[in-house]
C-alpha cells in the first residue's frame, strides 16, 4: 500500500492552472502605426507557422503539466507500506552499571581453568545477557573516578555489545563512585515509564570517589520506581599496580553491606558473585525477575519511493529542453527561410517598378 508522508502537498497539482487562470493579459495599446506594403506576406507566414505548430504546442503543455505532477509526488514523499510485522515487546528499560575501576584486573575469576580478569569475564556474561534480553531497551554506564554514560538506552544490542568490548579498565579513572555511576543512571531512566526501570549495577568496591553517596542515591532512585540489582564480584581480594606495572593482592575492598542496601531500598536484590559460575548465575535470576512478557507491537515496514517520480521528472526535463532546443533550431532556419522569400519578393517588385 502507497501513503503519502506529507499529502498537503498534493494541493499544490492544480497551481499552474491556477496561475493562468488568474493571470491578465497584456494591456493593448495604440499609437503611431508604420505602413508595411507587404504586411499581408507576414500574416501568411505567421498563419501557416501557427497551424503546423499547434499540435505541437499542446502536446508541450501536456508534458509540462505532466512533469510538475511527477514532482508534486516526490515532494510528498509517498511511501510503500508493507504488512504488519508482530515484534514482541518486554517492557523494559534496563541500564547497565559496570565498574572499570583498577582493581577490576584482579585474575580472580576462572574459565575452563584459565584464571582471567574480572572485566574479561564481566564482559562476556554482560554481553550474553543483553543478547537474551529481546525487545528491552538497553544502556550502559560506566564508572571508576567518574561516571560516564557510554550508550543511552537503545534497542541497537549489538551497538551496546560493541561499546562492551570496548570498555577497559582505568578508563574511567582509578577509583570507585557508585553513586554518582547510579545517579546518573537515574537521570536517563526517571522519564520513563515507571513499571519499566531497572539498573543492574556490577562493582567489585567500595564507594571511595564523586559527590553522591550510594545509598543517598538509591534513595532518589526509589523515589523515582527504578529498583536496582547490586552484583559484588570478585573473592574479597583485590590486586594494586606497583610502580613498575605489576600487581600485588591486597586485602578485600568490596563493601557488601552498602550493595545490599541499595538494592534493599529500591526494592531489588543483591547477588555475590566470588566465580564466573555465580555470576552467571545472578544474571539469569535478573533475568527471570524482570522478564515479562508484555504487549505484541505491531511495526509496519516501510520503502521510500519518492526517487522514482523525481528521476521520472529530470529525464522528462532533460527531453522536454533538447526537444525545445531542436525546435527552436528547426523554426529558425525556417524564419531564414522565410526572410529570403520576402527580401527576393522585394527585389522584384522594385524591378518591376
């Protein structure tokens, strides 16, 4: 089916004929008048070009008045609309919190029995997690020193897997503010509807950077409905860079009882995470509590078609001026023509004379 995007532009069709329909005619005027003896040779050749011009000469303005149509269309942007697509719609708003403090490197985590990071096999949990998560909307905050929003929420899950793949670990600063990383996760959740916001929020430390504390944040957060899951990670230790690049494990930073306290006040849950099994395992519980099933959208595809009538009016174009140019050349080889008769008829009046 064919819609028009802008259809009040389609009254525009009947504007030339409009035009000249109002236009006046030039005023006639009279004055002095010059006497041709051989004015009469004149309105035979203006009669006779006149009469082989003018079917011609409307076959023109039908072409004109074809062209401005075909660019009436394209102005209105017509539009192919294809059958309803049903798209299942979770209803959810969910944002991602994750750490990228330094501690964040500590190998304290194991896949197949290879000790790696804990950003390593964040990453990959949290990108099987927004894979499975079908129709929500998605974001992604991330947080050290500072929190900085990384992907607004989006229904783009690869754009946001991608912007995973890329976090790295300092490259929001050293330190640990988790309440300014759930702050600003508030900001971009709280004009949404209130049955849908969630934060899921990952950090293996203790809130030691920005300006908001974490719980007076959860607090702006419950008052706003956005429940957030807490996920503390790591074994309690946590590794430190030496001066010459290394790291050394020092004692546990992760302050548990503040992460259960955010969740507990916004109504989620808090999960610990100490291997790469209970993390999984916390995300498919996140996953079983918010996943419900809502509304069936219904999304209609759309194709622009505007192209077509506008290439249908430059080659029209293109045609109506080499036609004009051809008749043009053609009526004034005529008009040569036509002088030369005169200028002999001429010449041999005056002989006879």
């Amino acid at each position: 089916m064919i819609e028009f995007q802008w259809p009040w532009l389609l009254a525009a069709l009947p504007l030339p004929a409009l035009v000249w329909w109002l236009s006046k005619p030039a005023a006639e005027t009279r004055g002095a008048a010059l006497r041709v003896p051989f004015y009469a040779r004149f309105a035979m050749l203006r009669a006779e070009r006149g009469s082989s011009r003018s079917p011609g000469r409307s076959g023109i303005v039908a072409a004109k008045a074809l062209l401005w149509t075909l660019l009436v269309l394209a102005a209105s942007r017509p539009v192919w609309i294809g059958d309803p697509l049903p798209i299942p719609s979770q209803g959810r708003d969910l944002m991602l919190a994750l750490d990228l403090s330094g501690s964040m490197e500590t190998p304290d985590f194991e896949v197949q029995g290879r000790p790696l990071d804990r950003l390593t096999v964040v990453r990959a949990v949290a990108k099987r997690f927004v894979e499975s998560r079908e129709g929500d909307r998605m974001g992604l905050v991330l947080f050290g020193s500072r929190a900085y929003l990384q992907a607004p929420l989006t229904l783009d899950r690869n754009t946001l897997v991608q912007m995973l793949d890329e976090s790295e670990i300092g490259l929001a600063g050293e330190e640990t503010a988790i309440g300014d990383a759930i702050g600003l996760a508030v900001k971009h959740l709280r004009d949404r509807p209130a049955e849908e916001r969630v934060l899921v929020l990952l950090s293996d430390g203790a809130n030691n950077a920005g300006v908001l504390e974490p719980v007076q944040a959860a607090e702006i957060a419950a008052q706003e409905g956005i429940r957030i899951y807490t996920i503390g990670l790591g074994t309690g230790v946590r590794s430190a860079r030496t001066f010459f690049g290394s790291s050394i494990a020092q004692g546990g930073g992760l302050d548990e009882a503040t992460l259960e306290r955010v969740a507990q006040v916004t109504g989620g849950e808090y999960f610990r995470a100490r291997d790469t099994a209970s993390l999984v395992r916390a995300h498919e519980q996140i996953d079983t509590l918010e996943t419900v099933e809502g509304e069936v959208v219904n999304v209609h595809p759309s194709r622009a078609l505007f192209h077509w009538p506008l290439a249908a009016f430059w080659l029209g174009s293109l045609g109506l001026l080499g036609l004009g140019i051809t008749q043009e050349s053609i009526s004034g080889w005529k008009g040569v023509r036509a002088s030369a008769r005169v200028e002999n008829d001429l010449h041999a009046g005056r002989m006879s004379a």
